[in-house]
C-alpha cells in the first residue's frame, strides 16, 4: 500500500511539473508585437498599456517594445500583457 501511495505521489508531481514546463517554453516564445499598428519614426503614444517583453523588461505600451526593436535590431516578443513577473530594468529606456 506504501508503494503504491508513493508512486501515485510521484506520477502526479510528474504530470504537474510537465504542465509548468510546457507554460514557461510558451513564456519564452511569446507572441509577435503587431508594429504595423504603430508609426514608430513619428513617436509613441505616452499611454500605459504594460507590455512585458520576452527579455523580461517592462515596455510602457506595444509601441515602444517595436520602437525598442527598431532600434536595436532586436526580436523582442510580447511575453504577457500587464507586467512582468520579475522586471528587469531597461537602461537604455531610462
């Protein structure tokens, strides 16, 4: 009866920690910004619409994570709308 308790345990942790590997590779990949919405070489709007990049940097709205992207050459994907879990802070916007 112990082994059996013991393996359901850990056929659940299992299945659990799957289910979290699968969230954090979606995270990672992000979803493309749609800069064709934006006229980034006239300017950004100043509206806060958070955007969390998926280099983990806060991004005030869409539009400046494309202008970041723009001027960086950077690929930078929207990793979630709404803050980031655990911001970095972006010199370069500061």
């Amino acid at each position: 009866m112990k082994v059996a308790g013991v393996f359901l345990l850990f056929s659940l942790a299992l299945c659990f920690y799957q289910g979290l590997a699968k969230v954090d590779a979606a995270d990672v990949r992000g979803t493309e910004p749609s800069c064709d919405n934006f006229n980034v070489r006239r300017g950004c709007p100043k509206d806060f619409d958070p955007i969390c990049g998926t280099d983990d940097v806060l991004y005030s709205n869409e539009c400046l994570l494309c202008l970041h992207n723009l001027q960086r050459s950077a690929h930078v994907r929207i990793k979630n709308r709404g803050m980031c879990r655990t911001p970095r802070v972006n010199s370069a916007l500061n």
